[in-house]
C-alpha cells in the first residue's frame, strides 16, 4: 500500500527548504539560456550529479547544437511490474548570458528572484525533493530537456519515446495561480513571405508592384482566422518588409503565432492558410509552418490524474483547482498521445519570461509534498 504523505512529511520538506533554496541558487545562477550548448551542459552536469547522489541512474542525450537532454531513472526499493511515471521539465530558459548582471538570484519577503527561477528551474528542485520525501511504489523517470523555449524541436521524438512506457506525465511548468493545468492549446507558428518587383518610387512607380501592399492585404485576411468562440487565435507578432523609403519593396515577411483548442482545428487552419494568395499577379506568396506542439485536451485520464491529486490536496488543507491556458509545454506532446497528462505542477508565482519573475517561497513545501503524494499514488497504467 502506499505510504500516504502527511503533516510530518510536510515538516520534512520544510525543514529542507534552506537546502532546497541554496540549490534553487546554485541552478539559476548558472545561466542556460535556449540555442546555447555549452551553458546547458553546465546545468546539466550540475543536476545530473544531484540525481547520481539520490540512486538516480542517470544517462545524457547529446543533441546537434543544442544542449543534452537528461534522462534519470529512480525505481523503487521492491520492485514490481508497475508502469513508470515521468517527471517532466526543461532547463532552457529565455534568458541571455548576462542576464544575472542586472537581474540577480535574490531571496527578499518571501519571493525569490533571478532568471528562470520559474520558468523552470525550481520544478526541478522540486523534483529531486519530492523523491527524497517517500518511498517509490513504482520507477519514476525524470526527463528535462534543453530546447522547451524555442519549441522541442530536438527533444520531441525522445519525450514521446520515453513516455509511451509511462502510466502518467507529471509536469513541473509554473502553476497557474494555485491551480494545476489540464489543458492546454496547440501552438503553431507560420511564415508568409511575398515577393513583388523593386522599383524607383519616384521615377519608375508604375513599374513596381509593393510586396508590402500585398502583404497588408493578406495579414488583413488572416486576422480573420481568429476565431475566439471556438479558441482559435492568429497573430502576425512580426512584419518585416523593404529596404528603402524610396524603393518599391519586392520583399514582405510576417511571422504568424496561431494556437487552437483542439487537435482536430488544424487541417482546417492549415488549409486556410495554403490558400491564401496575392491580388497582385506580378507578386508571390510563400506559405511554410504550421502547428509544431499538438493540443493538450481535457481527456478522462487527465482528469481522473486531476481528482486523485485534489484527493491528496485536501489532506494538505489546500483546495486545488484546475484551469487551462492558452501557452504550450512539452506537456502538450505526451497528452497528445493519450498518456494521462497534469501539467502546472511546479512552483507558484508570477513573472515568467519578465524583468520580475519570481517566486513565493510560502507555497514550495506544499507544492512539493502534493508533487511527493501523486508520485505515490499507484498510477500502475
């Protein structure tokens, strides 16, 4: 039977917070932004050596340009033929080298601050001390990965692949408030670029044809994709075009943001965008991208996670709500799936990918023992 987390084992972990604190510290300042191989590796090599000190077995994932991807294994003293859990998270963050400078790790009235502290570098302290808190009923894999900023693109194939095998994702992305995340939308990116004819605008116009109007007139249509009513949303979030005020610009580019409720949205947004054209005939349109992180829809074993981690909140005094978003996570990949997915899991506070992200320390004890009692839940797949 599992040992059910309580209010000594919550003294514990608050007993352990300077530890926890100092490691937090010790993470967020080695910085490790997206895209920088050598940064990453330091934090990786950092929390791969705290998992090796806690039994955890651990392997590395070197990835093309981009930093390793860490797997860790913890099993459980007895062993059984339950299906692992996994423990998700990255150790990316949006955050430039120098960014400590100005914006340093800092502990004051109850918040800690400094960059990625969030998002998420304290979900994986939090990880390592819901392991130390019970005994495991069942393998539990840790997997975090270096590129969940700038979309998972070198990561996705090995999250899907190591959680295929697992009963339940338990994702350490910030709470929402206080709430855990059983939803999230599918994010999609698309590039528009038009091409038209340079001229003189002053001795040649009528021989023109302004990739820039051609493109005002698109991202007009476009707009109208949005479809708040069913969640769909379109935004062109950058335009770039021309080179001169005096040229006719034969160039337009615009980045397009869409994110959408439900995985069965896409077809239909992909071929609203395929069939976008130029008025103009003399000009070109060129559609690339698309939806790159699925969806992760409210689904019956996702809420069936949800219910038996409020089960457990109640006995911490907490009343745990549920919400969605409308960001994405690597959460997003394993619910897709179909693997019972809780995502929102890690710490509470506010500031992600902002000058003031923080923090507030008050809420960790609690956050990690609930993180502790779903561990030990029997999630046996």
């Amino acid at each position: 039977m599992p040992v059910q987390i309580d209010k000594k084992n919550l003294k514990t972990l608050q007993k352990r917070l300077p530890f926890a604190i100092s490691r937090l510290r010790e993470l967020v300042e080695i910085e490790s932004p997206s895209g920088d191989q050598v940064a990453i590796n330091k934090a990786v090599t950092l929390v791969a050596g705290w998992c090796a000190a806690q039994g955890g077995q651990v392997r590395r994932h070197p990835r093309a340009g981009h930093g390793d991807i860490l797997e860790a294994w913890f099993h459980p003293k007895v062993k059984n033929r339950a299906k692992p859990l996994m423990i998700l998270g990255h150790l990316d963050t949006v955050w430039p080298l120098g960014t400590l400078a100005k914006m340093p790790f800092k502990h004051e009235k109850g918040c800690i601050y400094g960059p990625g502290v969030l998002d998420m570098k304290v979900g994986v302290i939090m990880a390592l001390e819901a392991l130390q808190v019970l005994p495991l009923q069942q393998p539990v894999v840790l997997l975090l990965t270096s590129d969940e900023e700038i979309g998972s693109t070198v990561s996705r194939t090995l999250i899907e692949k190591i959680a295929a095998k697992c009963a339940a994702v338990f994702v350490l992305e910030p709470a929402q408030g206080l709430a855990y995340k059983t939803a999230r939308k599918g994010v999609g990116d698309y590039r528009l670029e038009v091409t038209g004819v340079a001229a003189h605008s002053g001795v040649d116009f009528e021989k023109g044809h302004s990739a820039i109007l051609e493109m005002a007139k698109i991202v007009q249509k476009v707009a109208l994709i949005t479809d708040l009513s069913h969640g769909i949303t379109v935004n062109p979030g950058i335009i770039q075009g021309g080179t001169r005020s005096n040229v006719i610009a034969a160039q337009a580019i615009a980045n397009i943001d869409v994110r959408i409720a439900k995985a069965s949205q896409a077809a239909a947004l992909e071929k609203k965008f395929k069939a976008l054209k130029c008025a103009d005939p003399h000009c070109f349109l060129t559609v690339t991208g698309g939806i790159n992180r699925p969806p992760m829809e409210r689904r019956a074993g996702t809420v069936a996670l949800f219910k038996k981690a409020r089960k457990i909140a109640a006995t911490l005094g907490l009343d745990l709500q549920e919400a969605s978003t409308g960001g994405g996570s690597d959460g997003n990949f394993t619910a897709a799936l179909g693997i019972p997915t809780l995502d929102g899991m890690g710490a509470v506070g506010t500031g992600a990918h902002a000058s003031h992200e923080h923090i507030e320390v008050k809420h960790l004890p609690t956050r990690i023992a609930l993180l502790a009692g779903m561990l030990n839940a029997g999630d046996r797949g």
